[in-house]
C-alpha cells in the first residue's frame, strides 16, 4: 500500500449541513472534521445524533445538503468517483456478499467492480486477505463463515482498493469480546500503514482503547471535540472516588443523616449499589479539592467498614455519560423488564 503524503489530509470535512424531507429535518448541522493519514478519529454520540449521515456523506453515497467534503486532496462532491478510489467503506452486517460463492472469489469480483486493473486483482485479493488474517480460509465459501470472520472480510473488501480513508460505521456491533478484540488490533495495524481511520461505536471502552481524537455528536452538531481528558472537562469531572461499605445500604443512609454529613448537597452524582451486606459507591467529582474533601468525609464517617476506596481518573465511558447528562435534548435510557435500575 502506497503511504500517502502526510501534509493531505486523508479527509477533510468542512461544516456539513444535511436536511431529509419536506419538513426539512436537520439531521447534521455544521460538522466539521479532519483525519490525517494514520490517525482514528472516533465518532460518538446517542442513537440519532447524526453519526451514520455524516460517515455516509463523507464517503459519498449521501450528498449534503451544504458544506464540503475532500478526499486525499480531492473534491469529493465534484469528483466523487475520483474520491470513491481512495475510500475504504465498511458498514458491516451479514449482507454484501454471495454466500455460496468463497471469500477469494468473492473478493476477486469485487476488485473487478471497483476498478481495481485485471494486472493487479491477484495481488490485491491475497493482500487484503492476508491483512484481515482470512487468508488460510480463502477457499471457504462465505456461508461457512462466523459473524467475526465475515465482518473481516467486509474490511478486506474495503482494502481492495488500497484506501487512504477508512470508513468503519460500527464494525464490532455484535460480535463476540475475543472477535472484537481481533477487529481492534486490525484497526490499530491499518493506521500504523497510514491508512487514516474515521468510526463510530457504541463501544466506549474500543473508541478509548483506539482513538487519537474523539468527537461527540448530539442533536446533529458537535458537542465536544477532543481527547478523552478534554471530554472529561467539558463534562466538569475530574475524579472518581470508589468506596465499598460494609453496611447495608439502609444503615448507610442512617448514619449519614446522624452524622449530619447532608450528602444531598453534594455537588456531583453518587451511584449505590449494594450487594448482600456490602454497599458500594460510586461519587463523581468536578475537582481534586472536592475529591479529597469526600474521600476524608467517608473514611471520617465509616472508619473500619470502609474497604477498597480508591480515587481515579474517569473512563471516557463516565465522562461521556455524564456530559450527556447535561445535554438538553437528550432522554435517558429506560431499562427494561427484569433489568436492573
């Protein structure tokens, strides 16, 4: 695969806007994002936030509505077709291949729609193979294939066409940890070439595990663009304390309101959760000074039932719901029957 110059941006996405509908529903409004050659960049957002109309537009099977799209230099609205050469699309499902029909087969017909040249189908098949580790089941129709395998092979299907942009919309979404796992490092190996890689997931430790830039969509406009410490402080978290007590949840409350220590004026959110005679809790703080003054609170409060407290920094998992939290538009998530609240 030719590396590609690192001064292009693999993707450049200027203030897209994109409406459906008579009503003119707005569904992106003013994206804007860049990828350079090797760097993954991570969408995130809540289903509806405007994360699958943006990855379709950039990769041009959407038009928007307005803004700008280039790819590896080129103008992907004026040129779509010189653009579609450089772009890898992966969308995942159990669909886009002839089952009966094997996975080098398969692959070698793609190549041939993609315009990959008759001279190079060969190479490029057994590479792309190779790439997602398939090669030693190459023969194996599709229909033999697990969900993890054929999921791979839309990746390789992808790298036919040797991209310079890589687009993932959810490509773990079902699969099994140990499959997933595979995918991540898969990922990982492709940007290391200089691929430049732009997903999404719902998967917030693969998007922390993967990511050099995070973008967080709701309501189709970004809220936060960064790193995961900049997520967190756009969130006003800064630490969390775990503690677990050895007294039931009930006594907890009790003695807090005995003691006087009013933990309803507490300025973050507590989570508590008890098992059998063991109460665990979960406090989210927006400062250091806030941090150390809770955790000498509790080990002043509990003294020797107090076990395992730890203070930490947040996982973007816990950044990320909490600056949802505070989003206006955005609805909570119900548990469902028998789950537990």
């Amino acid at each position: 695969m030719k590396p590609p110059s690192p001064s292009v941006p693999a993707l450049d996405a200027h203030n897209l806007h994109r409406e459906f509908g008579r009503q003119r529903t707005v569904a992106v409004e003013g994206v804007s994002l860049r990828v350079q050659p090797g760097q993954i960049v991570c969408l995130l957002g809540p289903n509806g936030a405007g994360k699958t109309t943006t990855v379709r537009m950039c990769s041009t099977l959407l038009t928007p509505t307005s803004g700008t799209v280039t790819v590896a230099g080129i103008d992907a609205l004026a040129s779509p077709q010189a653009a579609r050469r450089h772009i890898g699309l992966v969308l995942g499902g159990d669909r886009g291949f002839y089952l009966r029909a094997s996975a080098r087969d398969n692959l070698r017909f793609f190549a041939h729609v993609a315009g990959v040249a008759a001279r190079d189908v060969a190479r490029r098949v057994e590479h792309a193979l190779e790439s997602v580790n398939l090669a030693d089941r190459a023969h194996s129709r599709v229909q033999e294939y697990s969900r993890g395998m054929r999921q791979r092979l839309h990746i390789a299907r992808a790298l036919l066409a040797e991209p310079r942009l890589l687009l993932l919309d959810e490509p773990s979404n079902g699969l099994d940890p140990e499959i997933a796992l595979e995918l991540r490092s898969l990922v990982t190996s492709l940007a290391a070439q200089g691929v430049g890689i732009l997903l999404t997931t719902h998967y917030l430790a693969e998007a922390e595990a993967l990511a050099d830039h995070l973008i967080v969509i709701t309501r189709g406009r970004i809220r936060i663009s960064g790193t995961a410490p900049d997520i967190s402080r756009h969130a006003h978290l800064d630490r969390v304390i775990t503690l677990a007590v050895n007294r039931p949840a009930a006594d907890i409350a009790s003695a807090v309101e005995a003691s006087g220590a009013d933990l309803s004026q507490w300025p973050g959110r507590i989570d508590v959760d008890s098992l059998h005679s063991m109460t665990h809790l979960r406090a989210f703080a927006s400062t250091p000074a806030a941090a150390a003054h809770f955790e000498a609170a509790m080990r002043n409060l509990w003294g020797h039932d107090l076990h395992d407290i730890v203070s930490r920094p947040p996982t973007l998992e816990e950044s990320y719901l909490e600056l949802l939290a505070t989003d206006p538009g955005h609805v909570p998530a119900q548990p469902s029957n028998g789950a537990a609240s």
